[in-house]
C-alpha cells in the first residue's frame, strides 16, 4: 500500500509563494496519475491540479496561472508551486494517487 506525506505548508502574506511537496513510498513511475486536492473551512474538497506518469499537468481554472504541478522521478516527489497566493487559496493541501490514497494534508494559511 503506497503511502504519500505532504510537506511545505505554513502561513504566507498574500501575493507570496509557497511550494508543497507530495513524497512518496514507492517510486511515483508506477503511478498513474497523482494530484494535489485542497479543502477549505467548511467547503468540500476540489481538485487542484494533477499529473499523470507522462508529466502531463492540467489545473483547475481557479489556479490556472498561478500554480504549478512538478515531479521529480527520482526524489519520488511531486510538488505543487504556488504563487501569487490569496486569501482565498487558505486551506487545508491533500496529496493523492490514483491509486486511492491520501495524505494527512498540509495547511496553508494566506493571511496579512
């Protein structure tokens, strides 16, 4: 059973970047496609941005710009690069497999 451990969250200024990292126990070559969720207070839980085996990224509109999905084969990490943060992207960032699983999230705060 993969297992994935997010890491990278914290409290930013708006307009401010901050990068997440998704490692993995197993080498992410044998994964088909893996994404970044988020969930915000009270909200559901939406898909942020995915990548497939082949680096193949594609966004939700609300990131499109501003956020960027990464993987490094070799760490066995994915990462998601966020900039431009805004109050609005606060929330708690989930890792996920196509596999099924996910991570214990990391939260990141947009706040002056």
């Amino acid at each position: 059973q993969v297992q994935v451990v997010e890491s990278g969250g914290g409290l930013v200024q708006p307009g401010g970047s901050l990068r997440l990292s998704c490692a993995a126990s197993i080498s992410i070559s044998d994964i088909n496609v893996m994404a970044w969720f988020r969930q915000a207070p009270g909200k559901q839980r939406v898909q942020v941005a995915t990548i497939t085996r082949a680096s193949v990224a594609a966004y939700a509109d609300f990131v499109k710009g501003r956020f960027t999905i990464s993987r490094d084969s070799a760490k066995n990490t994915v990462y998601l690069q966020m900039d431009s943060l805004q109050p609005e992207d606060t929330a708690v960032y989930y890792c996920w497999t196509s596999g099924g699983t996910w991570g214990q999230g990391t939260q990141v705060t947009v706040s002056s």
